[in-house]
C-alpha cells in the first residue's frame, strides 16, 4: 500500500475499523472517525486537518458528529485546535456542544484553553493531561472561582465569588480549608 503524504480527504465505510496507536488513546478517548481532511505525513494525519467522529443522534433520523479541527502530529491532536463535543442531554430532545479552544498534547488538552460547556459554564485557564491544572477562572451561573487547579479539581490558593459572598484563602482536592481562609460579604 502507498503510504499517504501530503493533502487528502480519508471517508470511512459505516462499521470500519480504525486501528489506533497503541500508545495515543484509552479506551474512553476512542474517536471513531467518519471524515478526516487535511494533511497527512507516512501514513498518519499530521499537519492542519478537521476530523468528524462519533455521531450523536439528537433525532433518530438526524445526527450530529463531534468536529476537531487543528493541528495533528503523528495521528494525535497536538498543538493548536478547537474541539466541539456534543453530549447526550437526557433532559429535552435538544443538545449543546462543549467547546474547547486551545492547546492539545498527545490527544489530551494540555497547555492554555478555552472550555465553554453545555451547561453554559466557561473556563479560561491551564490544562495538563486532559484535566484544569495550573492557574484558571471558572464562571457558573454568576459565581467565579479565580485561583489554581489540580487535576480537574480546585486546589492550592483561590478566590470563590458567590452569592454576594467571597471566601478566599486554600483548597485542598476541591474543598476549602477551613481555617487558612477568609470568608467574606461583597
């Protein structure tokens, strides 16, 4: 078989099957691959490219696929991309993607991003390996957490602004510490 170089479009059959790096995905980062375009390098999707996987029936009749579109090196998300992920919704017949602007590393968020969720909650911060983890502010529905993350939890110093309440001071694995904190009124 030629190897594939350069630029071209990959439409794969209904129930193909797609072989990943044995290194690159867990099991449940699995993409199954509908379309990919863009640029390949020995083989592997490398380079700008935009794939659609994983369709997600909002109506039996319609489907919408989740999209990557960015940068690619040796078949894993890596660089600079933008991910729209859709997620089932169980409460009306509707859904909203999420949505992720920023740096991937080996398949994995993993730098400084943009996540705007279904939800409608936004975070604008570091990421390591998949999860928040560095400096980053979460808003939900007015309340704002400025601080540091660990491993998609809050974790280190933080301000918590909420309900005309602030508390700042030290998390610990998404919690306050209570005694090294301030809890305050705006």
């Amino acid at each position: 078989m030629k190897s594939r170089d350069g630029e071209g479009k990959m439409v794969y059959e209904k129930d193909s099957i797609y072989i990943y790096p044995t290194d690159s995905y867990d099991s449940a980062d699995r993409d199954f691959p509908i379309t990919y375009e863009g640029e390949w390098k020995d083989n592997q999707r490398h380079g700008k490219g935009v794939l659609y996987y994983n369709p997600f029936s909002i109506w039996r009749e319609h489907s919408v696929p989740n999209k990557y579109e960015g940068q690619w090196s040796q078949d894993m998300r890596h660089g600079y991309g933008e991910e729209i992920m859709y997620k089932r919704n169980f409460d009306s017949w509707h859904t909203n993607p999420n949505i992720y602007t920023g740096e991937f590393m080996y398949n994995k968020k993993h730098g400084k991003g943009k996540m705007i969720y279904s939800s409608g909650s936004t975070y604008v911060g570091e990421w390591k390996e998949g999860f928040r983890d560095g400096k980053g502010i979460l808003t939900k529905d007015g309340d704002v957490y400025q601080g540091e993350w660990k491993s998609g939890l809050k974790h280190g110093k933080g301000k918590l602004t909420y309900d005309g309440r602030v508390y700042e001071g030290n998390w610990k694995e998404g919690f306050f510490e209570n005694e090294k904190g301030i809890l305050g009124l705006l």
